[in-house]
C-alpha cells in the first residue's frame, strides 16, 4: 500500500561511463549530472515498485534538482528518497544524493502510476 514517507536508498559507484566527460554533460573525469538524475530517479522507482497494484508501474515526469559538489572517480554515491505526497496517480518524492564527502545533490521527482499495457500500447501507436 503506497503511504506518504515510504523510503528509499540506492548505490552506485563513480566509474569512468558515469563521468561527465562520458555523458557530454561537460569535459571532466567527475560524477555526471545526468548519472545522478537517473540514480535519483531509479531510488524513487524502485522504493514503491513493491507497493503498486499487478500490472503497474510508474513513469517519471519531472525533475527538479541542483548537483552542488563534484564527486572524483571511486566515489561511492549514496542517493535517498522519500514520499512526500499522493495525489491519486501522481507520486511526489525528496531526492538527496551525497558521495564520501557529505551531500551533492537534491531536489523533487513527480512520477506517475501507470497501466502498464496502456501505457505502451499507447507509446506504439505513435509508430503507426
């Protein structure tokens, strides 16, 4: 049953693929932006996954976050989330990332609960 404050925790080590100069998001060997919005956004995913009804899953909408500090390679990125509001379909989280050193990052994530089948079958009919 999905409730306000369900929590979530994921881990991902900074390699060489998930650098900025990797993802093009800039021109140094440091944690990419975008590899920390997808880590974001897979913490946020996973923590309800198991809460959702047989056929059902959830897409993401909309990210607001900052990336505040610069994580070397090797550092090991600690991301949380949390619930923080149900509005019938629409799920909002808090999002907080940190490496070794302290927090590098926050913000908010809106996903929404979807009919799997729907979903795509609506997606295809965009190929038509």
């Amino acid at each position: 049953m999905l409730t306000i404050g369900i929590k979530g925790k994921q881990t991902e080590t900074v390699t060489a693929e998930k650098t900025a100069a990797v993802f093009g998001s800039g021109d140094l060997q440091v944690y990419a932006t975008p590899a920390m919005a997808a880590l974001m956004e897979k913490t946020a995913l996973q923590s309800v996954a198991g809460e959702l009804g047989e056929g059902q899953s959830t897409v993401g909408t909309a990210l607001q976050i900052t990336h505040s500090s610069a994580s070397p390679l090797g550092s090991v990125i600690r991301c949380e989330s949390e619930l923080v509001e149900i509005d019938r379909r629409r799920l909002m989280f808090s999002v907080v990332a940190y490496d070794d050193w302290g927090e590098i990052g926050r913000g908010t994530h809106e996903r929404f609960i979807v009919d799997i089948a729907r979903f795509l079958a609506k997606t295809a009919a965009k190929q038509k």
